[in-house]
C-alpha cells in the first residue's frame, strides 16, 4: 500500500474541486511516476488519464484501490476492488450507516471483506496517506505542492492533525505521513513498524486515540527503542478513559489513563500535552543530536526573560547546568562589566560587541562539563540583514558543535517567519514558546536518562509451588480474598505485613490480641466489605481488654462478627501499594499516597512489570508526597530503600500472578523508620476473565 506501483481511483472525476479530482490532482502533482487508472463510468478519460468504467475493466490488477466514494457505495467498491485483485485499499468515508437490527455495521463488513480478500485497509474515516520519499499521495483534500522528504513519520488519528503538521512552516519534514482513521486493517502500530524499517525515519510521532492491538502497540516501542528512534505520543481522551470506581483503588485509578503512562515510561515513549509542544519537540529531536549529562545551559539578552526561563524551567521540571568555576572565570573575562557570569545567562549589557560576547558566552558554556544542551532564549524578531547579529551566532554555535543546540523564542507570534526559515535551512532548530520549548529539552534530557537506564534485573519468586498454589487459589473463585489471605499472599512474595489473625468472637480476639502483644488493631472483615475505613469498620491503638472489648461489640453490631486482630505498625508514611489489571496492557504495578489520601490526592503511579529497585526509587520520586520519606517536622526518614523493595516484590507478584488478579490493594504500607509494613490488604481475583 504505502509502496504501490499502481493505483486506481475509484470516483476519479473531471469536476473541478470535485473529491473525486482532488484525489487525481494530489496523485498526479505529487509527482507519482507509477500506473495511475481513473475509475469511473461516467468519463474517457480524468487529467490526461484513460478512464476505465470499473476497476474489473482495468488492464491488469492494482496494488492500490483509493476509494473515493461515499458510504452507501463502499461495501460494493470495496468487493469490486477484492475481486479484481487489489492489493490494498484506502476508504475516506465515515462508514456510518443507520444501524439495522441484526445486521452487522458497516466497518464491520467492510473489514471481513479486506479480510477475506487479504486486503490492508487505510481507513475508513480518514485522510488517508502520503510516502513523500516516494511521491505517493494516496489523501482526500489539497496539501502543500512542495513537499519534501525528511526524517519524521506522522501518524494520527486526527485528520486535522494530519493536514496541520504538512501545512506547518517550521520546516518540519516528513518521510511518511498515515491518518489511518478507525483501522479496519491496518493500525497504528502497523504503520510505525513499517516507518521503523526505514533508514530515513529519525522521529516517530504519533498522535492517537485508543490503541487497538496493544501487544503490537508495545512491540512498536520496543523497536523504536532497539533503534534509537525517539517516539513523541500526544495521547488524548484523558476524561473519556476515565472509569467509574471499582471495589478497588487501584483497579479505579488504572482507568485514568494511567496504564498509556505506564506503557510510555516502560519504552522511553515521550508524552506531549499540546501540539505545540509535540512541534518543539519534533524539531529537537529531529536534528538527530543528544543531550550529554548534565543539565540545560542557556543565554538571553533580557533579565526579566531570564526570570520567566526560570520560572517556566521549574514548571516544567527542566534542570539547569551547575556551571564549574572554571566555566563562570571564562565568562567574567567575556561579559561586561556588572553582568553576573550565571546560568542561565543574560549577557546583552549595552549591546556593544554583542556578537563577539555571545559566541563566546556560548563556547564557555558548551564546553562545561555539567552542559547537556544549550538554549540560545531569545526573540526572533525582524533583523536586518539576516546573516548578521542573533543569526549569525546562532548558525557559528550550531556549525562549532556537536552538542543539542535551538533557539528558543519566547513568543511565537513575534518569530520573522524570514529569519526563522533563513536559520532552519542552515540546520538550526527554532522552539517557538518559552514553555513548549523548554518542555522540549525536558523530553531530550528524558530520553538520554532512559537510555542510560541499565536493563531490569528480575527478582526472584517464591518457587514453582507456591505459585502455583497461589494461581489455583485465584483462579477458583471471583469473591475476593479475607484479609488474612491476603496477607499471607504478601507474606509468601516478601512484602512485610503486621501480624494478624482472623476471630470471629471477643473471646477469640482477646486471645489473639495476648498473642500479638498490645496495642492492636481491630478491623472489621465480613465478606464483600471491601473498604473497612469508610464503614467506620477500624479501631486503631487499643491498649488492654476493656478497649477491645467495647470496639468489638460495637463492630459486631454494624457489621458482623467476623474480624481481624493485626499489630500496630510502628509509626511513619503512609503509602499505598497495589497491583491493576488493564485490560489493554495487562497488570501493572502502582504506588499512591495512602489511606484516605489514596482518592483524594490522586497521588499515584504505575509502572509495567517487571521492576527492579532502581525503577522501583524512580517510581516513589514522582510522588507528590515524596518529600515526606525524607522526614518532616522533625520526624524521622523513612526507609525508602524497604518501601522500594516491597514495590519489587509486587512487580514478580505481578509477573507470576498478575493475569489471575483483577485489583490488589495494600493500604496503607506504613513506611517507617526501619522497614515498612503492609497494614491492610484486599485481592480481588480474575477468576473466570482470564
């Protein structure tokens, strides 16, 4: 399809600004040099081009079939073209059709037509596609003439998307741009391994939906990944993806949009929040060069540009370079006098030499040690002559290295479009927002610590037997599991709990309160009550017989008799760790701030498993709540280094038996000063969905 040496239109029309000329008018001015057959009974011939009445009448069999029909005709062109031997097909067409009762919907058939026929699908619903590299333009409305190859491949599930990237300015060029539309056939995974196979492809940006074939979906990222294509995903329909909550936490928050994160931080994927951004992004990225290690270097001319750099940096988590001495001397003896030698750096003074003093400044900083990349912060406005001033120093700094280098502009709409082009065609990359742009070398700073990540050490699991035991267990019933099961599910995977025991009468928990040792807690466990704080179901700190006896019976009245008798944790944070099943992308591993925090804060992350300890930190520093691990109002660190080796003890939990679990929930984990413990559990089974 995206290499056909033939191709038919099908509703090819001679009607000026028709769909169907479109069609023509794009194959032919693309500059296609392959067989072109317009289909349609009511013409000769469409721009020069006989014209055949139907694509059985044409004189052989065709590698591509455009159809340019509407929905009404699309089952009967697309069984046309099968019959005729087509090898793929392209569908503009909404494929919508009023619903019929017992009746399958039109995508569908058209699908089992494809598939029946072997026939990959571009579409329906779509714009189409073009391989630039080849001059092949298989889409449905005017892009721009001058095209020319480059090293970026576009996939999207917007066609606005589609036609807004090839119209750009900014000199972002495209080896092969797909709107694959509701991927009867072909997905989006299909279309980036294709780009992968490519030696043109640099970047990989994707800008989707859903995924439809998650195995194929990851195994695409995991190619990128092999290659050192870097993959921008701007992924929308955080609202929509949103779950009603679930019996657990943590089955409820996988549904946030979540499990795309956890995908995306498992491949190196970088997610984008705006177009603009995914724009600053592409063109960083693209020019092929990566940032060392360190932080970002940056010059201005405007103090109170600096300021909003700084400002802006933080908001996008951006660290500076820590400059050397060495690196602030050589600067000193560069600047004028009264500018502080600092990165970020404002070294305009009065202006005078500014050229001298920037390409200087900028030799100093790239040659710091602590510099990863360089942002030369700047307006881009008008400037006479063009191969003067900013531009000059621009194009001298990105010629004299082999570091990350852009100009970034703070205000977009303040860029001379006649420099802009005048220092992209020299190889320069322009970001065009203080904000997106800085957000750019944020991503360029992520992918090199994600490359520079180590391969995962598995941990070890608890043997053959017991997980076997453990997948019988949960495969024999959907009720979720007693506390006390639970826990000894934690118990057999390292994960540290308090000690329990289950009792079913106050005689029973006063005995086993002796045995624990005083205070314990008392929780409620009747089966299906699944949150026992929120049914006022917790007694905490109980110190002697008179206490348990007075919480016992006052539980036994609201909520049964059955309860569990645990230890006091010793004091510290508490977090929540559990284990969700995503039904795109299997079970994933999360840490959240715990107890009652857990729905309020929203302070969670997944991660895909398997995940060793290093990960493991990385995933607890993303917390909001973080800061409070290291000791708050005179408290005590926790232990990190526990808390972290719990969460790999759930990821081989997930691994041996996260395909049996639907939710499992440990709330709260107590991470105190020595250790960390497990207070509270729930595990609810897959049984049946497996």
């Amino acid at each position: 399809m995206l290499e056909a040496r033939s191709v038919a239109v099908v509703g090819a029309s001679a009607r000026p600004d028709s769909f169907g000329e479109q069609l023509m008018v794009q194959l032919v001015r693309g500059g296609f040099d392959g067989h072109v057959h317009p289909v349609n009974p009511g013409y000769d011939e469409v721009l020069g081009y006989r014209c055949a009445p139907s694509i059985a009448d044409l004189p052989g069999t065709v590698d591509l079939a455009i159809l340019g029909v509407g929905n009404s005709r699309l089952e009967e062109h697309l069984a046309a073209a099968a019959e005729a031997g087509a090898r793929s097909a392209v569908i503009f067409s909404s494929c919508y059709e009023p619903p019929q009762e017992g009746r399958p919907r039109l995508p569908e058939r058209l699908a089992e037509i494809a598939r029946r026929a072997g026939i990959i699908v571009c579409g329906g619903n779509g714009m189409g596609f073009l391989n630039v590299e080849r001059r092949l333009r298989a889409c449905g409305f005017y892009e721009p003439d001058d095209l020319e190859p480059g090293s970026v491949t576009l996939i999207t599930h917007s066609g606005s998307v589609f036609s807004a990237f090839l119209h750009n300015d900014r000199r972002i060029r495209f080896n092969v741009a797909v709107s694959p539309g509701l991927e009867l056939t072909a997905t989006a995974s299909d279309y980036a391994d294709y780009a992968l196979g490519l030696p043109s492809t640099r970047v990989l940006a994707l800008f989707i939906e859903t995924v439809r074939d998650p195995p194929e979906f990851r195994a695409a990222l995991a190619k990128a990944q092999e290659q050192d294509v870097p993959v921008i995903v701007l992924k929308v329909g955080r609202e929509d993806a949103a779950k009603p909550l679930v019996q657990a936490h943590s089955g409820a928050l996988a549904g946030e949009d979540a499990a795309y994160d956890a995908v995306f931080d498992a491949h190196g994927a970088l997610r984008v929040e705006s177009l603009d951004e995914m724009a600053d992004t592409i063109e960083l990225l693209a020019t092929g060069r990566r940032a060392t290690k360190g932080g970002l270097a940056a010059m201005l001319d405007s103090g109170g540009e600096r300021a909003h750099l700084i400002d802006a940096a933080a908001q996008a988590g951006v660290p500076f370079a820590r400059i050397s001495d060495e690196t602030r001397s050589r600067l000193a003896e560069t600047l004028e006098e009264g500018l502080p030698a600092v990165n970020p750096l404002d070294a305009w003074g009065t202006g005078h030499d500014h050229e001298r003093i920037y390409r200087d400044c900028a030799a100093a900083l790239l040659d710091d040690p602590d510099t990863a990349a360089l942002a030369f912060a700047v307006d881009l406005t008008t400037q006479d002559p063009p191969e003067g001033g900013y531009l000059e120093v621009a194009t001298q700094t990105n010629e004299a290295t082999d570091v990350a280098f852009a100009v970034l502009s703070n205000l977009r709409s303040a860029i001379d479009r006649r420099d802009a082009r005048w220092l992209r065609d020299r190889g320069v990359p322009i970001l065009e927002g203080t904000l997106t742009g800085l957000r750019a070398f944020g991503h360029l700073l992520a992918y090199r610590d994600h490359r520079a990540r180590s391969p995962v050490r598995d941990g070890l699991g608890p043997g053959q037997e017991i997980v076997e035991r453990w997948r019988e267990r949960l495969a024999s019933d959907d009720e979720p599991l007693s506390e006390i099961e639970g826990m000894e599910l934690l118990s057999d995977y390292e994960i540290p709990v308090v000690r329990s025991e289950a009792c079913w009468s106050v005689e029973r928990a006063l005995e086993a309160a002796e045995r624990i040792g005083w205070p314990v807690a008392l929780k409620a466990s009747a089966p299906g009550l699944a949150h026992k704080t929120e049914a006022d179901g917790v007694r905490l700190g109980l110190a002697g017989e008179e206490d348990l006896r007075g919480a016992y019976l006052d539980i036994q009245v609201r909520l049964g008799p059955d309860v569990t008798v645990s230890a006091m944790a010793p004091p510290g944070v508490e977090l929540a760790l559990g284990l969700a099943h995503d039904e795109q992308f299997g079970p994933m591993v999360m840490v959240a701030a715990g107890g009652v925090l857990v729905e309020v804060l929203r302070d969670r992350r997944f991660a895909l498993p398997p995940l060793d300890e290093d990960r493991a930190r990385e995933l607890l520093d993303r917390l909001a709540v973080r800061p409070l691990l290291d000791g708050a109002r005179g408290r005590p660190p926790a232990d990190t280094a526990a808390v972290a080796r719990a969460v790999t003890r759930m990821s081989v939990l997930a691994t041996d038996l996260g395909d049996r679990i639907a939710a499992l929930d440990v709330n709260p984990l107590i991470a105190g000063e020595r250790g960390c413990h497990a207070v509270d559990v729930l595990v609810i089974p897959r049984a049946g969905r497996s």
